[in-house]
C-alpha cells in the first residue's frame, strides 16, 4: 500500500513538474502549447517538431497528438467547439474519417485559417470524392458537388466543348 502511495505521488509530482516546463506560444492564429518548445520560440523562423502538443485555434477547437514541421501528423484529436471529437492519424494537416466506401469526414487544420470540416462522397463512375450535406443522417451531394460531378461525368464522357477548329 505505501509502495502504491509512494508510485502515486511521484507520478503526480512528475506530472506536474512536467506541466509547469510546458511552453505556450503563439503562431498566426493559434496557441501552441507543449513542454517541448521555448517561450520565445517563432514558429516563422523555425519549424516546430513535438511529439506531444496542444493547439488552440481561434474557434474553440483543440488538437491534441504531434506537430512535424509546423503540420499536425501522428496519433492525435482534435475536439470541436461543439465536443465532436475526431481521432486517429493525421497527415500533413489532414484528418479522413471514413464513413463506408462512399462517404467520409475530411478535415483540414492550419496555424493560419480556421478548421475545415467537409462531408464528401462518392459518385458511381468517377473517381474524386465531391463535397456533400449530410440530411437526416444521409449523404447527399452539395449543389457544389453536383455541379463538380456533372462537369467531371462531362469531361470523362468527350463531352463539352474542347475549343479545338474541328479540323
């Protein structure tokens, strides 16, 4: 039992020692804050690699997991204003959910803009995911998405105008 207590506050006081060393800055738009960075750190001059960090931006939202070169890849979550949380791999600021095979969550972050969620889907035939509502649970495309498909289901059959003499 004192072992057990021994364990505990050491880990606690590890845990604190190890938050109070933590660095926050800012960058653009957002408060990076990770016990791996300086205070007077300028993710301009220098690209930022942690491997664990959280990120403030402007609309409420964090992520949590490793920054590489001022982008967000590796294990990480992000947490919406709203308390939606999306966790996984990121990529170079970029984060899939896939829903199935023909529908997905694609949410880009950077230090300069807000976060970018946007559902997207399929259409039988062609190859691009196009942007999409979602309507009482179901995937539907945008008016976006369906004028992209129709130009691109255009374009694949030979069809438009190519601007060619016809000679």
């Amino acid at each position: 039992m004192i072992k057990k207590i021994l364990y505990v506050t050491l880990f606690s006081l590890f845990t604190f020692i190890f938050n109070v060393n933590s660095a926050e800055i800012t960058c653009n738009s957002v408060v990076i804050s990770s016990p791996d960075i300086k205070a007077d750190q300028d993710c301009k001059k220098s690209k930022i690699t942690t491997k664990n960090a959280e990120v403030k931006f402007d609309d409420g939202s964090i992520y949590q997991g490793p920054i590489k070169k001022n982008k967000m890849s590796g294990k990480g979550k992000l947490i919406l204003k709203d308390g939606t949380v999306y966790e996984g791999k990121f990529k170079s600021n970029k984060f899939v959910q896939k829903i199935n095979k023909k529908n997905r969550t694609f949410i880009k972050l950077n230090f300069k803009k807000p976060v970018n969620i946007q559902n997207q889907m399929k259409v039988s035939g062609l190859t691009k995911w196009y942007p999409a509502d979602v309507v009482n649970g179901e995937f539907k495309l945008s008016k976006k998405g369906e004028l992209m498909a129709s130009q691109d289901k255009k374009a694949a059959s030979g069809g438009g105008d190519s601007g060619g003499s016809g000679c």
